[in-house]
C-alpha cells in the first residue's frame, strides 16, 4: 500500500521571479530538501498544483524542462485568488508543491516527427517544456516549427529567449498578434489564419497546441484544412482542478480526469470523450 | 468461523457504553425532526425506528476536517523574510458505528475503491476507515423511496459492514463479518446467538418477500450515456432543481470535496471539506469558461457518474446505493429512479439520431 500523503505540499523557495507580462509572471522555485530537489523527476507537460498558504492552491505546468534540473519553473497569469496571491511573492518568499501530476506529452511517439506547435498566450507554457526538451534531443525529432501568438508584443510571454528561438536555424519560428502594434516586425493576423498562411505539411509531422478555448476552436478546423488528422493534433486541457490526484471529482468528462488521465489528449482522443469541454 | 452473538435490548445501552471506553461510538439520535448520526449518549434515545436522514458519512468522511497544519515563523538570517513549516494532520483513535442500514455502510464501498485506489491512496480516508467497525442493522421493511434491491444489494445485504444486527423478538442477533466484528463481540453482556440464528435467518426472508420486483438496470451505464447529448432529457429532469446540494450532501456514496486554507495569527490550516457536482461553482474555469453551466448540465454529471461513469471505470458497480435519501430529501421532489428509467426507456424522436451524429 502506498502511503504517501497526497495533501502534504515539498516546501520551496522562489528563487527568481521574472515579471512576462502585465498580468502573468514566472516563478522558479527550488525545493527546500534537497533530495527531494535532487530525485525529482518529471516528464514535459505535467502540472503541479503550487500553495501559497493561507490562500490555497493552484494548477500550473511545470514549463521548465526535464532536461534542466536547477529549479522547477511554473508562470502564473493573474485569473483569481491564489493568482494573484503568488504574483505578491518575491525571491526568498515560500510556496508548497505538490508534483509532478497528471500524464505528460506523448514526445517517444513524436520521436522521427515534424513537429508543428501552436500557442496562444499564456497557452505557451506547457508547449515550452516540450519544446525545449526537444531543442536538447534535437536530433530525435525533424523539422519543428513554432507558432506563437499574443494579442500584442506586451502580452508575450518568454519574450528574452523567443529571439534566442528566432536565431537558430533549426528552429522555424512565427510570431504573431492579433493587431497592427508600431515597430512590431513579424506577422499580424489571428493564429488560425496565419497557420493557413504558413500551410505547414501534415506528412509525418505531429501538431501540439494550447491556448485559449476560441483560439482552439478554430486552430482545430485549420489544422483538418491543411490535412492533419484528428490522431496527428495533441493538446493540454485547463480544467478546473482541485486535488489532482483523481479524487476530489471536479475535472472528469466522463469517465476521464483530467488530472490523471490528462491533461494531454489527442484531438482524437477528445472526439471519444462525452462532450463536455 | 462465524461468530453469532445475541443481545437484548435492553442491554443496548449499556453495551454501547462498554464500547465507548475504547472507542468514540456513534448511534442514530433524533434531532428536530431528522435522525442524525452523533456521539452516544446514553441520555438521549437510540433512533432506530427509520433509516436515519443523513447517513453516517461523515464518521469515515467528516463534513470538514483538517490535512495540514502549518505555521509561519521569520527566518533567523534574515528578518523580512517568512518561513513556512507545513505538517499533516492524520486522524487518530477507533470508532464505532452503531446502526447504520446496508445502504449507509454499503456506500463506504464506493469511496474504497476510489481513495484506497493503489495509485493514490487517500491516507486520511484509509485511517478512518480502518479504524472505524460498523455495526449494521438490517432492515425490516423498505420505505417507498428504498430500491437497494435495484442496484443489486439489499436490506440485508452486510457488504461493507463488521458485525450485522438483526432485530428479533427482545433484541437483537449479531453476527460478526470481519475480525474487527468479532473483536467487538466480547462483551459479557453478550449470550451465545447460535439458537437465534433462525429467527434472524426469517427475520431476512421476511424483509426480502416485503420488496417489490426490481426493473433490470444493467443496461443504464450505456442507456445513461446514449442521452448525453440530448440535453432537453436532461432539462426537463432538472428542471424544478435548485441546485440546493442536498442530494449530494446527503448521499452516502457522494464523495467530492473541496480544499480550503484558514489562516489566524501565525498559524494556519488547510481543510478538506465536502463538495457537490450540483453547485455552479464547482466547474468554473478561471477564464470564466464553465463546461457545466446549467442545472441540466450538473444533474447529468450527478446521475451520469452514479449510472454510468463510476460502473464503467469500476467493474459494472452502480454506484448509487438505493438508500432514497436524495429523494426523500429533495425540496422540489427530483427523483434518481425516474430519470435512470427514463434513460433506459428513452427512444430518440424520429430524425434526432442522424442530427445528433453530426
Ligand atoms: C492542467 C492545468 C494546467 C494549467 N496551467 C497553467 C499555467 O501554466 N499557467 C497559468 O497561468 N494557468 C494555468 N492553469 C490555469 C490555472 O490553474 C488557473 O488560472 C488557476 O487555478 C486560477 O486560480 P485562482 O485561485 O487564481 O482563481 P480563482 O480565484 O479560484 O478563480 C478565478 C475565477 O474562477 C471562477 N471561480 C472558480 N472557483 C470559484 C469559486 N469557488 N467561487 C467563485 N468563483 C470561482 C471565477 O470566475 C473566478 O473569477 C492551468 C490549469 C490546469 C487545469
Ligand atoms: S436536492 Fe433536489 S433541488 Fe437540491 S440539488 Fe439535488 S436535485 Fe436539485
Ligand atoms: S444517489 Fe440518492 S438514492 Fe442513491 S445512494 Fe445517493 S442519496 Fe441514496
Ligand atoms: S482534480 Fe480532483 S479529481 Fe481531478
């Protein structure tokens, strides 16, 4: 019998805040055990619910990667109470984790693969764990492409290393808004419709997105424009959640938790599902 | 080896209070006009008559108990600076629980499999649950809102249960279940039950020939399903609902809660409390994006989770016990019965099918 407390938050240290946008910040924090630091071990895009006590309890990716092990990094848009609470915190400040949970991307799978990411807003946090992941086994994977749009040049997010990403030369980047912004040199256009423009090929290649549920919606339909079938689109829900850990009852569709049998799915895997996103 | 005991009525309370020196004892007491399940006090009248109105839940499951402590302190280097020190909570002692019916203690059955699932045990429920012998009554007669019997258990059905109560003629036979039963059955008060164990054995043939036939509802999990996206089913169900939460609060086999942080001082608590799929909230997104925004909505996930959902991923166990509470106590008179049966029967308009597939 497993008898691990399930409730019971590893305390941690924010070790560096980085302030993305007007409404969301990065934290990356450190456990306090130092084993606990050394043996923890995740897979790119499970979440982790992160405390700050007295306020409660919140679910975020865990958007650093794997592969880089010196601080477990998590950004926070400002949306409600426990968002707020943490964008008050500085370096030095505690917070509780509870993590890793929920499954991950199915990135074995996409191993030979191009790989299409699509993201909006905030929704860039789970693709970046995949993507850097991917950047540090780059050989395992084939052409990748990234689409990344904010409603203007404030509102994104990772903005120092998106030129690092803009450099490399195996790396296709797009960066987008929604509107006309001055000085602002890459395409304007919603994220659908420049990724109609950029008519990537669905031949061998795997497409994951996350973003707003409208911004979703009509990326799905210009994904299955450009030929891309339903098993070929992987993307990362944002339930409610509470426990994560399948037992509470607020994230199911179904019989499918989110928190446990998520939050990643295929777009096909989504269709099996009772509708109710 | 089957241990059978027999106690007389009138040395109810006396052994209650024997096993109250060990063990915090819980017995149904009337309070207003409900029955509730609350520590025994030999002073107040054991309200065994009825089933009680709100099950025993919350003895394994309490309606709020705390998880983690913790506690703020400044970090000696450095004054500005707060440290967290986070402990848990874990439940202790023994309990006892007198006179829960099949239905109540069957319920416990379905948190089981769930909170002391391999993959995530729930070590708080574990604790309890371990902890706590239940002492269960079988029923003598159903209500008019019983139907155990459709969800293939019974009034005499001890699944779940240490030690089952029969009532006969100036007490009451005991059988012991498990080892926690037996150990319960020490007592000197106790005679040897081996020559009542007949009248107990009538006593439950008596309560079965009292039940009405039972409608077949091993086809609800796919016919519960089938109407899932026909939402005017589920509008007109819950259509008088108040999204009050008293079926769920009241059901002994609901089991979602909600987890909440308390602060005073320099000192806090996170607490678990219970929850329900009927309230508005329960769903909402932080975008504000709610994926059950109406009533409809929330009793489909209710009765979908109970008929469907839960026998689905758990071996074809319903897991809506029968107990009738949801319906006894509803203020606007939804019935769970009805709208499985429904379910079952519901025969899509002509043309609905070939719109619904697209
Ligand atoms: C798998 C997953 C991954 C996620 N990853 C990220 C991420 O990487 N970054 C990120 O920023 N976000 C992420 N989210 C979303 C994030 O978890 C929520 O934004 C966060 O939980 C909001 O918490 P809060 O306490 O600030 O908001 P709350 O104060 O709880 O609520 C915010 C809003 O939700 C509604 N609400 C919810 N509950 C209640 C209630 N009880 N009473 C009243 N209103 C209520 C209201 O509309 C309210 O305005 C993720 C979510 C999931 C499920
Ligand atoms: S008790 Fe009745 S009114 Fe209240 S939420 Fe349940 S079904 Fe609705
Ligand atoms: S759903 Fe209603 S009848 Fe079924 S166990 Fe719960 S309260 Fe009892
Ligand atoms: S978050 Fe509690 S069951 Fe999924």
């Amino acid at each position: 019998m497993n008898n691990k407390n399930l409730y019971l938050p590893e305390m941690a240290t924010i070790n560096e805040v980085i302030e993305e946008t007007a409404n969301i910040m990065t934290f990356r924090v450190i456990l306090n055990n130092p084993d606990a630091m050394e043996n923890f071990s995740f897979e790119p895009g499970q979440v982790g619910q992160l405390s700050s006590f007295g306020t409660g309890e919140a679910t975020f990716v865990i958007n650093s990667p794997p592969t880089r092990k010196e601080y477990l990094q998590f950004s926070v848009m400002r949306a409600g109470e426990v968002t707020s609470k943490l964008h008050s915190l500085k370096p030095g400040d505690q917070v509780g984790v509870r993590a890793p949970l929920g499954n991950y991307f199915p990135y074995e799978d996409m191993k030979g693969k191009d790989i299409l990411f699509i993201g909006g807003g905030i929704g860039m946090a789970p693709l970046r764990t995949l993507l850097l992941y991917m950047l540090d086994n780059r050989k395992d994977y084939g052409k990748i492409t990234l689409l990344y749009g904010a409603r203007s040049p404030v509102d994104m997010a990772f903005n120092y290393e998106v030129s690092s990403w803009l450099e490399r030369d195996d790396l296709e980047t797009h960066l987008t808004i929604d509107a006309e912004f001055e000085g602002w040199p890459h395409t304007v256009g919603l994220i659908p419709n420049v990724l109609l423009d950029i008519a990537p090929s669905p031949e061998n290649c795997v497409a994951v997105t996350c973003g707003p549920p409208i911004m979703i919606k009509f990326t799905l339909q210009a994904l299955e424009k450009l030929g891309f079938t339903d098993e070929q689109i992987v993307t990362t829900l944002e339930k409610r959640m509470k426990c994560g850990v399948g037992l509470c009852g607020r994230c199911n569709i179904g019989t499918s938790y989110v928190c446990m049998d998520g939050p990643v799915f295929t777009y096909a895997q989504l269709k099996e599902l009772p509708n109710e996103l | 080896m089957e241990l059978v005991k027999y106690l007389k009525s009138a040395d109810l309370k006396s052994w209650l209070q024997e096993l109250a020196r060990e063990n915090r004892v819980f017995a149904p007491r009337n309070e207003g006009d409900s029955v509730i399940f609350a520590p025994f006090d030999p002073e107040q009248e054991i309200a065994i008559v009825h089933p009680a109105t709100l099950p025993p839940k919350k003895t394994v499951f309490p309606q709020s108990e705390k998880l983690v402590d913790f506690t703020y302190s400044k970090d000696p280097e450095n004054l500005s600076r707060i440290m967290i020190d986070g402990k848990e909570v874990l439940p202790e002692g023994t309990a006892v629980v007198f006179g829960g019916r099949p239905c109540d203690v069957r319920g416990f059955t379905m948190f089981d499999r769930v909170y002391l699932a391999e993959k995530s045990t729930d070590i708080y429920y574990q604790a309890r649950r371990e902890n706590t012998t239940f002492i269960t009554l079988a029923c003598e007669k159903p209500e008019t809102t019983c139907f155990c019997h459709w969800v293939d258990s019974g009034p005499t059905d001890a699944t779940g249960s240490d030690v089952l109560a029969t009532v006969v003629d100036g007490g009451y036979v005991l059988e012991a279940l498990s080892d926690k039963g037996s150990k319960l059955l020490t007592s000197t008060l106790l005679e040897n039950g081996e020559s009542r164990k007949d009248e107990a054995r009538k006593a439950h043939e008596k309560a079965a020939e009292l039940l009405q036939d039972a409608p077949d509802l091993s086809g609800a999990p796919k016919k519960v399903l089938q109407v899932f996206d026909t939402m005017e089913f589920w509008e007109e169900a819950a259509a008088k609902c108040l999204s009050c939460g008293a079926c769920a609060y009241l059901c002994p086999s609901c089991y979602c809660f909600n987890i909440t942080d308390e602060t005073i001082g320099m000192k806090g608590t996170r607490i678990r409390s219970w929850d329900n799929c009927m309230s508005a909230q329960f769903t909402m997104e932080a975008s504000g994006h709610n994926p059950r925004p109406t009533k409809a909505h929330r009793l489909r996930n209710r009765v979908g989770h109970k008929f469907s959902y839960y026998p689905d991923i758990h071996d074809g166990v319903i897991s809506c016990c029968g107990c009738g509470r949801c319906i006894k106590s509803c203020p606007v008179g939804t019935d769970i019965r009805e709208i499985v049966l429904q379910a079952i029967e519901y025969e899509p308009a002509v043309g609905e099918e070939q719109a619904d597939e697209q």
